[in-house]
C-alpha cells in the first residue's frame, strides 16, 4: 500500500472518530489520543490481509468484515 493511501486513510479514520465523539455527545473540546503509528499498522495489516484473501482464496473482505478489523471488533 503507497504512503499517500495510508495518509488518506489515517486522515479519514480519524475524522470519523471525531464525527463518532460529536454523534455520541462528547463535547467538541474533549481530549483524545490517536495513535497514528499504530493506526497506521493496523491500516497496512488490514491490506495484507484483504491481498492474502484475494491471492489464497479468490475473494476480496466485505466492508462489514474491514471495518471490524479496523476498529477492533
């Protein structure tokens, strides 16, 4: 996966988080911290996995099962 797809993927993980805070009623100003070295491991492991399936099983993840293993459920 290039550099800038992780980028853009770190960039729009984390606006969704922020969009969840403000759904769930957090206040705007409420601190977080973002690991964005874990994230982006987690981001590549994800691809990995995606080209594993595609590659061993001839099947892509559908996006219920990639957004699990993004957000850790």
């Amino acid at each position: 996966m290039p550099n800038r797809e992780i980028e853009m993927m770190l960039k729009l993980l984390v606006e969704k988080f922020e969009d969840f805070l403000i759904f769930k009623g957090f206040p705007k100003n409420v601190k977080h911290y973002i690991s964005y070295i874990t994230l982006a491991d987690i981001i590549i492991r994800v691809d990995k996995r995606k080209a594993y399936y595609m590659c061993f099983h001839d099947m892509e993840i559908n996006e219920c099962k990639e957004v699990a293993l993004l957000t850790g459920y």
